[in-house]
C-alpha cells in the first residue's frame, strides 16, 4: 500500500470532489477496494 502523505491526501481529495465513483478510484489507480477504505478511514497513511 501506498505511504506516500501527497498521494494519499489528493485520493481522500478526488473522492470528495470529483464525482467519480469507489469502483471507479480503485481502477484508475489500480488499488483494491479494502485498500481505498483504508484511505478513506484514516487521515494519514500508516507509520507517518
């Protein structure tokens, strides 16, 4: 899992914002859908 702080911030950003649906954030970034819930769940990523 990504622990890169930006990327997880502008991801709980572009599933605020942008419109786009779960199924559709995890395919564009080739993520698992347990893996967008934790990054939903929390505001930082594991270990910062």
């Amino acid at each position: 899992m990504h622990r890169d702080m930006e990327w997880w911030t502008q991801l709980r950003v572009r599933a605020a914002q942008s419109g786009l649906s779960k199924r559709e954030l995890c395919r564009e970034e080739g993520i698992s859908w347990k893996a967008l819930g934790k990054v939903l769940a929390h505001a930082e990523p594991p270990g910062c």
